[in-house]
C-alpha cells in the first residue's frame, strides 16, 4: 500500500474558521440581546447554524483554492 501524505487545504481551513467565528457571533448577538431585555434563547441554535454556514461560506469563498492567497485583493 503507497503512502500519500495527505493535508487540509487552505479552503478547509478558512471554512472551518468561518464556521467557529459565525456561530461565536450568533452566541454574542443572543447575549446581546438578552442585555436588551429581549429573550432569544429560543432561537440561539436557528441563529447559530445559519451564521455558522454563512461564515463557512465566507471562509471557504475568500481563499482561492491551491493558491492560499486571499481572492479578494
């Protein structure tokens, strides 16, 4: 059996960072509101999956693939 080195791209790595920051968002955007006086802990996980995709989109999206280097220049 061949031995291949096998590593996480930049994109993957990028993704999952837009993946932890969108959904730490969600968990200060509830807590912020809670500081209002507005409960929203009913909608704490809805909130946190849709800025965790949205951030995994933007992670993903800002990388160029093999490259590394930022799309947006």
């Amino acid at each position: 059996m061949s031995e291949t080195k096998r590593s996480v791209g930049p994109v993957t790595v990028a993704a999952g960072a837009g993946t932890v920051a969108g959904y730490a968002a969600g968990a200060v955007l509830v807590w912020i509101l809670a500081q209002i006086g507005l409960d929203a802990s009913s909608i704490e996980e809805a909130l946190g999956v849709l800025l965790s995709l949205a951030g995994t989109v933007l992670g993903g999206w800002l990388v160029k693939p093999g490259g590394g280097k930022r799309a947006v220049e």
